[in-house]
C-alpha cells in the first residue's frame, strides 16, 4: 500500500516536473518523508530527481546554456558534501523541521524581490548554484536560488527550463555519491524509477493540454501540505510523541 502511495506522488510529481521544469522534490518530499523517514524519504527523493532530470535532458537538449551551467553546477557540486554533513549530524526529528523549513523557503521565495537581487551577474550565478547545491544535497529542494538568478538575471525561461535540468541531475548525481544509495528494497525503488520516467514522458504529452499555471498551483498545494506535516512530524518526535 505504501508503495502505491508513493508511486502515485511520484507520478504526479514527475507530470509537474515537465510540464513546469520545476518542482519535482518539492511536489514529492511530503509523501516520500512520511512514507520512509526523512533520511531514507529524501534519499531516495534525490535519486528520483536524477532519474527525471535525465529523461528530461534530451527533451530540451537544443536550449541549454551551456556557459551558465558551468558557473552555476561547480560551486554547486563544491557544496553538495556540506549539505550530505548536515544530514549525517542532524537526528530523525530536526532533519523533518529542517526539510519543512526549506519547503516553506522554496514556496514563499518567489515573494521576497530583493532575493532575485541579490543574484545577478556571474557572481550571482555561483552563489545561487552554491545554495542550490547546499540545498539539494540536505533536502532535494534546489529550486529556489536558481529560479531568483533566473529572474535577477532576466533569463530567459525556456533557456532557463533547460539548463536546470541538467544541473538538477549534476546535483543530484553529486547527493546521490555523498549521501550513498537508499536502502529501501530494490525492487521498490526501481518501481519508483521506472514511474518517474514514466511520469516524465506522460508529463510531455499533457503539456500540450495543460496550462503550466494549473500544474504549479497543484504543485503548490501538494507542497504546503507536505511542508506543514513534515513540520509537525518533527515537531512531535521532538517532544516524544510519535
């Protein structure tokens, strides 16, 4: 039953992930916390997000910018094993407020102008990809610094779609090295795989029906939701309860 839950999310998540360009993790953490833990849940996040960025890649191969890849994705890897760290040193409970905390970050981020502001230029690219990196290796939740250089930059968003993708999965393949893989069964995992890139391809079919605004309010409801349990998850471990 867990395993359908957790299927249906990543399906979904997958859908918005294409049909957006973002918001994979952020639409997936909730359920996949809850289902294995924050450690393992996130872990197994990161994989997932792997796996969607590099199906994603060849559908959007002909707009990636190359250049600001590069000045985004190495300060971003240099970050990845910080992040790994802090999810080592972090227990069960704190992990869950962390995450929750990073969530509520990546929803409100967009409201807050000067954050585009204070990633313009080609400095503003590596600082964005260093908090992207930091982020993605803690959390999966790598959306945000990028999405406020994009925006500070004045990027152009197909370009902009593009290249995350493969950053996300440099990102990602980083988390996945640092963290090590999840040690949920195999089997369950390859399902949750195949899923993802399932849900990108299908994700590529509907884009042509449904308005990119309807998927991310979906995303953002599923997000909200996934934050403020996972906050409480971790709340109450705190406190003994749970």
């Amino acid at each position: 039953m867990t395993l359908a839950i957790a299927a249906v999310a990543t399906l979904i998540a997958a859908i918005i992930q294409r049909i957006t360009g973002l918001g994979f993790v952020l639409a997936l953490f909730g359920p996949l916390v809850l289902i294995y833990g924050a450690v393992e849940g996130t872990t197994i996040a990161v994989l997932l997000a792997l796996a969607a960025s590099l199906t994603a890649i060849p559908m959007v191969w002909r707009d990636i910018d190359w250049r600001r890849f590069v000045w985004i994705a190495l300060p971003g890897i240099a970050m990845v094993p910080l992040g790994a760290m802090v999810v080592r040193m972090l227990d069960e409970a704190w992990l869950l407020i962390l995450i929750a905390l990073l969530a509520f970050f990546a929803l409100t981020a967009g409201k807050i102008p000067s954050l585009s502001r204070l990633f313009v230029g080609r400095t503003g690219a590596m600082a964005s990809g260093a908090a992207a990196g930091f982020m993605h290796a803690t959390s999966g939740l790598s959306g945000p610094p990028l999405a406020a250089h994009a925006v500070g930059d004045r990027w152009n968003q197909r370009s902009f779609t593009a290249t995350v993708q493969v950053i996300f999965a440099v990102l990602s393949l980083g988390s996945v090295i640092t963290r090590g893989l999840p040690t949920t069964n195999t089997i369950d995992v390859s399902i949750l795989i195949i899923t993802t890139v399932l849900g990108i391809i299908a994700g590529s079919l509907l884009s042509r029906f449904v308005p990119a605004a309807i998927a991310r309010r979906a995303m953002i409801v599923i997000a909200w939701c996934g934050g403020i349990v996972a906050l409480i998850r971790g709340i109450l471990l705190l406190m003994g309860i749970g």
